[in-house]
C-alpha cells in the first residue's frame, strides 16, 4: 500500500467513524445519496448491463454498487474494494439493509493491489478516488484496472477537475484531502500509459457546484 493510500484510509475511518464533527455529519449525508447521482452515468456512458461483473475501486458506503445492481436487474456479483475497514463495515449494513447480501461483496484492499484474478470484470469504475491517489499510486491503480478487465471491458471514472478559481480549489483540497487535481491531458496521460490509448469524455450530472467533474470512459482493446 502507498503512503497516500494510507492517509486516505486515515481519513475515511476518522470521517464514517464520526470524529471529524461537522464534516462527519455531512459526508455521511453524501454518501447516502451518491448512488442516486451517478448511477445514470453508468447505465448511459458505461453500457451498464445485468450481464455485466462489475468492480467499484473506492466504494465507500456502496451507495452507487446497491443502486447500480438494484437498477440493473443484475445476475452477476458485484464486487467494491475499499482501504477503509470502518467504511466497509458501513458499507455491509447498507448491503444487508437492502437485501443484497447474495449479490455484492466486499475487500478491504488498496487500489493499487486488486485481489482479484486478470479478466475478471466487465466494468470497474472509480467514483472521485483519483484526487487521493499519486502519480505513482493512480498508475498502478490504472494498471491494476486493466489487468483484471477482460478484453473489451470499461473503466470509467469521474473526479473533480482543477477549477480556475484557486479558493475552490482550496475548498476541495481542505474538504476532501485531495493529494492532486488533474486536468483531462493529465488524466489521458496516465490512461495511455497504463494501457488505454483512448477515452470519451462525458458528463456527470453533480450537485457539488460551483466545482466541476472530469470524467471519462474507456475500453480495454480485444486485441494487443
């Protein structure tokens, strides 16, 4: 695990565990609602089918997993890593809650070590992780996401983009403890390079203004 993946699991204990005060408060309301937000990203941008494995790298409280696999009608198991144990123990209440028991399952492992076997997944998404990750860290998280994406498979991802305004940008660095904002030819670098050649950008629907979201999908290529 990378030192930045550490402090990221630092923080989600102490804000799901209640000991950040206000902002505790908060995050947990976000978390509650985030599946409402962004699964339409999924079902319009990501080809989001009931046939499809699926991954969510950083699922936190598995507000978008629950709400992708109720929506979608799946038959396949969902899976959702996190570094946060306390995060994942929220997570399993909300899975058991809805009923989901049998068809999401969860790891507590960091995103740039996924334990699962190469071309396990149709689709692994990343809903705002990329912001907590290093340049080191989010490349071997990408690298990572293409192993165990099968041939033809989607990643997707969706974080908040730098702002021109450098007092947003200290909101969200304050709030969220970001390591780094990056722009979309940052975020197509690090996708070439760990073995997505091409993306589409598209738009998420968020009710975080004034920030605003890169987001992009891409495909795995069926052949080297």
């Amino acid at each position: 695990m990378y030192e930045d993946e550490r402090f990221s699991q630092a923080f989600y204990d102490e804000l799901e565990g209640g000991r950040l005060g206000i902002l505790s408060f908060v995050g947990r309301r976000v978390f509650d609602v985030s599946g409402y937000f962004y699964v339409g990203n999924l079902l319009r941008h990501c080809r989001l089918r009931s046939s499809r494995r699926v991954l969510e790298i950083g699922c936190g409280a598995a507000s978008i997993l629950t709400r992708a696999n109720l929506v979608s009608g799946n038959d396949k198991r969902y899976f959702g890593i996190d570094v946060s144990p306390i995060m994942l123990d929220r997570a399993r209440q909300v899975i058991h809650k809805k009923g989901l028991g049998g068809h999401i399952f969860l790891v507590e492992s960091p995103a740039s070590a996924l334990p699962f076997k190469s071309e396990s997944f149709d689709l692994v998404f990343l809903a705002y992780v990329i912001k907590h990750l290093s340049n080191e860290s989010l490349t071997a998280c990408l690298r990572e996401a293409h192993r165990v994406l099968v041939p033809g498979g989607s990643l997707a991802f969706w974080e908040f983009l730098p702002s021109p305004f450098p007092w947003i940008n200290r909101y969200i660095y304050a709030i969220t403890r970001a390591q780094h904002l990056r722009t979309y030819p940052e975020a197509l670098s690090f996708l070439a390079e760990a073995g997505f050649p091409e993306a589409k950008s598209f738009t998420v629907i968020a009710p975080w203004l004034p920030t605003r979201t890169l987001a992009l999908v891409a495909k795995k290529r069926t052949s080297p």
